[in-house]
C-alpha cells in the first residue's frame, strides 16, 4: 500500500483510509463479527488510517475500534486512529473535555488525531467564542494532532482554515462535488503545512451506482475501460495535494477493489481528465429546480438557505439516488435552513431563473421530509 506523509505531522498515512461509519449493520447495531472481518482485512492488506466518530453506529463504531485494536494489538502500533468531538452537543468549554475522555475510554487510550466534526460558519463562532483554541491547545501538548471536518461553502473553508494551525483538514470532495472544496482550498491547505483527507470519495456511493446513461456513455469513451469506482478514485489520488482519501467499505469484496485501484493507480492523461470534465458537465445537466446558485433570494427572513435545498433536491435528480442526501438534509442542515421552516412570506421573488421559490420549496419539503422522492 502507498504512503504518504500526512501534512507535516510525523505520521506517514496509507493512501486509502477507512471509514468506519459504513460497516455493516443487522436491525440498527453494528455487527461486529463482519466488521472485526473487514478490519483485519484491511489492516493486513496495509491500510492504517482509521476514521471513527462519536455517533457512529449509535456510538458503537469507537467501542469497536478501541476493542478491536486492543485485542489484535499488532494493528495497534501502525494504525492511526482519528474520531471527532461532536461539537453540535457542546454547549461550553467544559464539555470538549467530558466528550474526549469518554471517546478516549472508549478507543483504549488510541486517538492519534482529533478533529471538530461538521464545522461550518456558526458552529465554528460559537466553539471559538467557547474556548475551542485554548482545548486544541491542550490535546496538542499532549501529542495529538488536531484539526477539523468540514461541511460548509469554499470561502467559509478559508476562513476556518487561518483561524488555527491545523495539522489535518477533513473535506468532502469528488469528480462532481467542488462547493465545499476543490483543488485550489486543498492547494491552500497544503500550504499552511496541514495533512488533507477526503471524504465522501464516492457521494456515499451514488457516483458508482445507478450511473446514469449520459454519463456511462461518456466513461465509454474512454480509451481504457474503467469503472465508475476507479474514476472516482484515481481522480483524488492524483492530486499532490490529497495525502488519505477515506472509504466507508461495507464488505471484504469492496476493500479488495479499492485496495486493487490503488496499488494500480497510474497518473491520469489529458484526455482522462477531459472524460472527466464531460461526466461533470453531464451530472450538472441533470435538474429538477434550474437555480444556479446566485443567492440572489437570499438571506431569507426565516433563516431557510434556498439554494442549498434547491441543491438538494438537484442531486436526487442528478444520481437517481438519496444516497447521502438523506444525511446531509437531516444531520448537515441546521433545522431553521430546511424547506419545512419556509413561511411563503415571497421575499425571495422575483427570482433571475424565475423559479416559483416558495412552490419549488414546498416540492422540496415534500421529498425530502415527506419521504417522497419524485
């Protein structure tokens, strides 16, 4: 397995990197026996960055790793183990210290790295406003690095990422997804010394399945037949600037695949990136609400951020899928934002794209919050 050094810690990372939250489950809970499986699998085969968090499987996913590292101690030594403080349940400074000595307990004593989970603009005010430097300050000098995963928009990035000396930088990024980050936030990354990790590499899987036609034609074209996952894949790991790239692997057969692309992953050619560009453009096609985006209907007076549900309900179109929509909608989205909180006052008309906001918007709560998605 390749390794690279993440950022300028001192810990050198495998390429691929696993994602915990996707393991198996059996009516709700974790099922440890596939999942014990799968990590050793994938240790074994080299990967040793390990990505956790508190909520995880119903806060089962850090008792697991914590067990299963101690009871398989020569995985212990290599793996890296990074979790997350969730900051949506912290209230003030105090808590940051209850919720990691109960993650800490829970992993064995093995955390590497700690990052804040889902920070965007206001969560991260409010753990500033908190103390949240002073408690970063405080796992470092005990020799953890530190740093933050990010749901928000490009410039908001910015702003987090100068705010603090980050050793490592979680984003979600993929061959469709360049609102949160892209290649010139993961250049700026890099350059402020920080290890970079992606997520949702996949979109949860809706880049890999359900592919829709336009866009198998254009993998089609391509001189060498690839899949859809191995696209995805190399794409990221052909950026300098990408150190761990992170999978939620739910079974052996698919550690296998990824494990494959990755001692196999040669450097993109041009006309690589140009099908690339074309299965960009053909998912972007795919609409349900024709908003671009301008912001031109914000801010709404209750609060409710229109173009990220337009977004939304765009990618269950564009997928054919509600495959990390679903998350994004109930757990990113702060409930004032979503469709549901819309009072039909019109102050966001007109609308360039003349879009029948508060309509499209009832459309919306429909889908998303009704179960239905047309």
């Amino acid at each position: 397995m390749i390794r690279r050094k993440l950022g300028s810690t001192d810990i050198s990372v495998s390429i691929l990197g696993i994602g915990v939250m996707r393991f198996p489950e059996v009516n709700g809970r974790l099922e440890r026996g596939s999942a014990a499986k799968i990590m050793e699998f994938a240790l074994e085969s080299g990967i040793n960055y390990i990505d956790t968090g508190y909520t995880y499987h119903g806060g089962e996913s850090e008792v697991f790793v914590g067990e299963f590292l101690s009871e398989n101690s020569d995985y212990r030594d290599d793996a890296v183990v990074a979790t997350k403080l969730p900051t949506w349940l912290v209230n003030r400074r105090e808590d940051m210290d209850v919720y990691f000595e109960e993650q800490m307990n829970r992993l064995r004593g093995k955390i590497d790295i700690y990052l804040l989970h889902n920070l965007k603009k206001d969560s991260w005010l409010a753990l500033d406003d908190m103390g949240v430097l002073d408690f970063l300050d405080s796992l470092r000098d005990d020799g953890i690095y530190v740093g933050f995963s990010f749901h928000d928009t490009a410039d908001v990035f910015f702003d987090i990422a100068d705010s603090y000396s980050w050793d490592v930088i979680q984003v979600q990024h993929n061959i469709v997804d360049d609102h949160q980050a892209n290649p010139a936030t993961l250049a700026y990354a890099r350059e402020t010394g920080a290890g970079t990790v992606i997520m949702e590499p996949l979109r949860g899987g809706s880049l890999v399945h359900n592919i829709p036609p336009e866009v198998q034609e254009i993998y089609e074209m391509a001189s060498s037949p690839r899949k859809p996952v191995e696209w995805c894949l190399r794409y990221l790991w052909d950026m300098d600037d990408v150190d761990v790239v992170l999978s939620g692997m739910s079974s052996i057969s698919e550690v296998r695949e990824n494990i494959e692309i990755a001692l196999n992953a040669e450097k993109l050619t041009e006309d690589d990136y140009e099908i690339l560009r074309e299965v960009k453009r053909a998912y972007r096609m795919r609409k349900s609400v024709p908003c671009s985006g301008c912001g031109y209907c914000m801010p709404c007076p209750e609060g409710v951020d229109i173009p990220h549900n337009f977004r939304l309900m765009n990618d269950v179109c564009r997928f054919l899928s509600t495959r990390g929509v679903e998350t994004e909608y109930w757990k990113i989205m702060d409930a004032r934002e979503r469709a549901s909180n819309c009072s039909g006052c019109g102050s966001c008309m007109p609308c360039p794209q003349m879009i029948d906001i508060p309509s499209e918007l009832r459309r919306v709560h429909e889908n998303l919050e009704g179960g239905r998605f047309d």
